[in-house]
C-alpha cells in the first residue's frame, strides 16, 4: 500500500524494490562505539567470541569439530568452544561498566546474566560454526604433505629447514 493506503500494483512494487534503500525513519548514528558494539544477540556473542577468541578457534564442519590452538598445532579440543562461550558474560559485564548511559548499562548487565544460560551458549557456539572466521575445510588442514609438525617447529621434509609454528 501506498501512503494514502491505495494498494500498490505489481509495477509500482517493482519500481520501488529497483530504487536504493534510503531509511527515513531514524538518523544516522555518528557514535562509532555503538556501531561498533555487539548486539545484546547471540549473534552478538558471536561477534564477542570472534573479537575476543578468533585467532584461538577454528570449527571443521566435515568432522563436526571444534579445534583449538595450543601453541603449535590446531588440536581438537571437545568442549573448548562451550567453555569459552560460558566466559562471554565477563566481557558483556566489562562493556556495562564502561558504558556510560545507565539503561544502556543495565540491559548489557542482564544480557550478562542471560549469556551464561545453557541456551544462549548452545546457540551462539551454532551460530559460531558457520562464521567465515571459524569455519575451515577440512582439507586446509595438513594441507602440505612435504611439512610435519615438530616440538620445535615446522619440518619441511624436502629441504630439512624448521620454521616457527604458524596458525595457518
């Protein structure tokens, strides 16, 4: 319908979805912390992990797993991924503490509180999987037949020179 309430016809639909969105209902919001700042969401805890634990996880959907650095390789680690989500509440409550708007502050407090359900982690660590910073295809993975993972470094088995771990 149109703004007098008349139906709008098949044409008129389509010139409108052909025009650029332009939002009028709101203006635009110069403050960069709150376009920064994860949502009270599970995919704002999402945001929160990538943020906080992204370097450190990694999720191979082929073998329905989570992995997690250890300093020199990618390890599976059952149960990693649901532990650091259980952590998310202390950075939430760290954002509340430094918000200065006080309604601002007590919902991100009671979004602390409900982060540590069994269902808000559950949620965001499924959500999690199927982030392009997590996600990784098996086959990235011992990708280089010629390297092996040592105590001390990277073997590259075709010219004998060790090299530092490297996450990818």
């Amino acid at each position: 319908r149109d703004d007098s309430g008349k139906s709008l016809g098949w044409r008129e639909l389509q010139k409108l979805a052909d025009r650029p969105f332009q939002r009028t209902d709101q203006a635009p919001s110069t403050a960069a912390s709150t376009v920064d700042a994860p949502h009270q969401t599970n995919l704002g805890n999402v945001m929160r992990l990538v943020r906080h634990h992204g370097s450190d996880l990694k999720y191979v959907p082929q073998w329905a797993e989570w992995l997690a650095w250890d300093g020199t390789r990618w390890q599976p680690s059952p149960g990693h991924a649901e532990r650091i989500a259980m952590g998310l509440s202390s950075f939430i409550f760290a954002e509340a503490a430094g918000t200065a708007d006080e309604d601002e502050a007590t919902a991100l407090r009671r979004w602390a509180m409900r982060s540590e359900s069994t269902q808000v982690i559950l949620r965001t660590i499924r959500l999690a999987q199927s982030n392009s910073t997590f996600m990784v295809p098996a086959e990235r993975m011992d990708a280089n037949n010629w390297t092996l993972n040592c105590a001390n470094g990277i073997l590259n088995l075709k010219t004998g020179e060790v090299t530092a771990h490297r996450r990818d």
